[in-house]
C-alpha cells in the first residue's frame, strides 16, 4: 500500500519500519488518514497496530519511513507536536489516574483550562461531551476514577478525547473502545463517531468486534505479522473476508446443549434470589455453558464474585481447585504487574508443582510453554514482564491461569475484552471441548455473539435476573428485550 499523492491526509506514516531487539513490529506500512474518515484498522494480537499506533501518536520513532502531517513531512514529530496537530488517542490500557477526581483528570489532558474557575470550567468540559456521547451515563465529575466500573472509566477516557479546549479535535484514535461497554453503550459510541465523521472529523477504529468495524468504517485496513495485508472500502469487505485476510478461517459455531432441571445429577452451583419475589434464583449445571447477559453494570459481575466466595474461592492456591475466577479488570483483579509472564500464568497452579515447599521449575515452564501455545500468547520469553504483553496477550494469561487449573466450574467476567477473533474462535471451541467433558462455565460477556455462544442465558435488569433464555431462544433480539422490558421477549 501506498500513499495517493493527489490526497493530502490529515495523518500518514509512508514506508514505516519498527523493530524492538530481534522482534520486527513493522515492515515497511504507509497508512494514512483523509478528513472525514473512518478507517478500521484490524489484525490479530500482535500484528503490529499497537506500533502503528505509536507512531502516529509520537511516543515511537520509525527506524525508516517517514510521518506526514497534512501532507508535510514531520522532521520532529513528537507526542506534544501530534498533539497540537488536533490528534488524541484512546488506548486499550486507560490512562486515567484512579486516585484523582474525573474532573482533575479531564484537567490533566487539557492543560489550556487556567485560573481560578479551571476545576468549574473542566467540569462543564467533561460533562457536556458525556452527556453527548453518552446520554444518560449518571457519572458524576467529582467521583475519583477508582469508584467508577471499567465501562465508566472507559467512557470518561473517550469523552475526554473528543473534548475540545486549547486545541481543536481533528483525529481520533480508538483501541478496542468498546471492549468494555455493553451493546447499548457501543451503539451510543458509533453513532456519535458516525456524527463526528460526517462533520469532517477524523478517527482510527481498533477493534476485534468486526461487525462494529464493517458498520462503522468507510476504509479498513488489514495487518498482519506487521505489514499491510489488504486495504479497500468497508462495503468491499465481509466478516469471513477479514478474517481470512488476517489468516484464520471462520469456524462453524458448535452445538448449544439443552440443560433441564436434574438431567445433569443435579446443579452444581446455585443462589437464591434474596429481596425481590420476581427475582429468579441462579442455578448451574454441570457440563453447561452459562451466559450472563443484561446491560451493563446491572449486577452481574457482583453475581460472579459472589459465587466465587459462596463457593471457597480465595487468593490461597488447593491442590483440588473446586472454582476459578477470570478476573474482567485485569488491572485491578487479574495481573501482577511487578511478575513475569510465566508467573502470572502459573499463580493458581503452584501447589501442584510443588514437592517438598519448592517448586518445580522444570515443570512450571512446560506448563506455561504449553499453554502459551494453546492460547497462541505472543512473547518470544515467558520471563518477559507481564506488562511487556499487548491488552489482548494480558488477557489470553489470565484465561489461561483459569484453565489450567482442575477447577469443575469456572467463572468468567467478560474474559475476551481486546482478545483477536481468530483465538476467539479457538477459546470458544476449547470451551465446548472442556464443557462436553463435563466442565461449568459461567460467562459474563458484554459481546452480543459471545452470550449466543452459550447453552442458557440469565439476563439481568435492575441487579436481579428477570428472564432465562435457553436452545434457540438465545438470541440478540430477546436478550435486548429482556434488558429493557424486564422480561422475556
């Protein structure tokens, strides 16, 4: 792909080449950005796009190639200078600092609010673009980030992006912006950047939920293992055309199991419905594929830990593991940051490799490298820092501590945000797999395909379930009306 020397774009790296030690990231990609555009920038974990984005940016220097702004080359382009240049970004791993209020954050990136009315100023800045985006988010400028759920923290982010202030918003570029808001939030986000488009904005869209890609975009372009890869008009494309331009093949869906009261022995994890008689009670069976579905924040994820601790799960490692927990924040309840990759991988595991207090090193790799091969978890050494690994990579680790582990049931809190749909795919077939042996999963998921993937819904409103869909029933269209009517469709 090159550059069309008759389109002067907003942005455009030509020729772009990146290597870090012995790893090539980028090979040679020009890429670029034309006012009023959409481009959808696709590709597996690892493809290369965190690096392009990088650039674009000014936190990385191309080792060749050069950065074209307007149609000038950039001899120093920086961070400050794309900046200035009307470029923001909205990044996978949120940048927001958990211990100030939304209000100072918003004053972190928008340093031309001054004087002594910057705290009000910034306010009305930051509540004014959410109510845009956003209508009826409920979040409060004076709330510190840590009180905020991970969908709230990600929607203060990209309204403080398409904010306004010192320097006039002309490109946007969003990773995975969706990956941790529900179907209603994700439709407010696209259609906002549909509006913003049309206006003559700008925008780079990252995501492995290609639909929102194919809707969204008016250009995609395709990389992999750190090239371009295909390039054209959206219309030009359908979901098994991406997927196979970024290798993988489209697997056929595995067969849902019906699941009736006792037909299993029994259940295997149960909760009654406390303080509402319209409540439903929680009930799981073993060998199914449980779906938790709802709008966000309506009292799933609490469902999910409640069940964890009802059921003994704690931080100490049993050899005989009777639940696992997949932790939706990877940041607060999953990683380790100052650990390893192969650390973070084999916490749950470790009293089963050890003998005698000590820990069998030899054997602790094996099952890591094994693993490392069946999630396909990009590193080229598992020594390597957990936080060295892309969002997505951090993410297979955490699936991974899960399965591995002998746990009957296992609990998952929207475990795919930011995982590329070719090992999707793999996941949910290793599901089936595991769940036809006779293994439990119990899935939040705030992807529409991935709650019809499973054997039965609960759907949630209000912090209690009030519809179970099961077989065929389980369907977008019902599950959107029991979200909102409160019951079955």
């Amino acid at each position: 792909m090159s550059i069309d020397p008759a389109v002067k774009p907003v942005i455009a790296v030509d020729g772009a080449s990146k290597t870090f030690g012995a790893v090539r990231a980028l090979s040679e990609v020009s890429f670029s950005v034309a006012r009023g555009e959409c481009v959808g920038l696709v590709g597996h974990n690892g493809a290369g796009k965190s690096t392009l984005v990088n650039i674009l940016n000014g936190s990385l220097t191309p080792d060749a190639g050069t950065i074209h702004l307007e149609g000038l080359a950039a001899d120093r382009y920086s961070v400050v200078a794309a900046r200035a240049s009307g470029l923001r970004c909205v990044f996978q791993e949120l940048s927001l600092c958990p211990n100030l209020t939304v209000t100072e954050n918003t004053r972190i990136m928008h340093s031309g609010i001054k004087g002594l009315g910057w705290r009000r100023n910034a306010a009305a800045l930051i509540r004014a673009k959410l109510d845009e985006i956003f209508p009826g988010h409920g979040i409060d400028g004076g709330q510190t980030v840590a009180e905020l759920s991970i969908a709230e923290r990600q929607m203060v982010e990209i309204a403080t992006a398409f904010s306004q202030s010192d320097h006039a918003v002309r490109l946007v570029i969003l990773d995975e912006p969706t990956s941790s808001l529900d179907s209603s939030l994700a439709a407010q986000l696209l259609a906002y950047i549909r509006r913003f488009v049309a206006e003559g904005g700008s925008v780079v869209l990252i995501s492995h939920i290609l639909s929102e890609i194919l809707t969204t975009a008016d250009r995609i372009v395709v990389m992999k293992d750190g090239q371009v890869v295909a390039s054209g008009p959206a219309a030009e494309f359908s979901v098994d055309t991406l997927v196979g331009a970024m290798g993988s093949v489209v697997r056929a869906r595995d067969a849902r199991r019906v699941f009736e009261a006792g037909a299993e022995g029994g259940p295997v994890l149960q909760q009654r419905a406390l303080g509402n008689a319209e409540a439903m009670d929680f009930v799981a069976y073993r060998g199914e594929i449980l779906g938790l579905a709802g709008l966000g924040g309506h009292g799933q994820t609490r469902t999910l830990v409640s069940l964890f601790m009802n059921a003994g799960g704690d931080w100490r490692g049993r050899r005989q593991t009777k639940i696992a927990f997949v932790a939706g924040d990877r940041h607060v309840d999953g990683n380790l940051p100052l650990w390893s990759t192969l650390k973070n991988l084999t916490l749950t595991l470790l009293p089963d490799l050890t003998r005698l207090g000590l820990i069998d090193r030899r054997k602790e790799a094996s099952v890591a490298g094994n693993w490392r091969e069946r999630m396909e978890i990009r590193t080229n050494d598992l020594g390597n820092p957990i936080l060295s690994l892309s969002g997505g990579n951090q993410q297979k680790v955490l699936f991974a501590r899960a399965l591995a582990t002998t746990a009957p049931v296992v609990l998952m809190d929207d475990p795919m945000r930011g995982v590329d749909i070719g090992t999707k795919q793999e996941v949910y077939h290793m599901l089936r797999v595991e769940a036809d042996k006779g293994r439990t999963f119990v899935w939040y998921s705030t992807e529409m395909d991935e709650v019809c993937q499973c054997d039965r819904v609960y759907v949630f409103r209000e912090g209690r379930i009030v519809a179970e869909l099961t077989g065929e029933d389980v369907t977008e269209e019902r599950v959107l009306a029991a979200s909102f009517a409160g019951g079955a469709a």
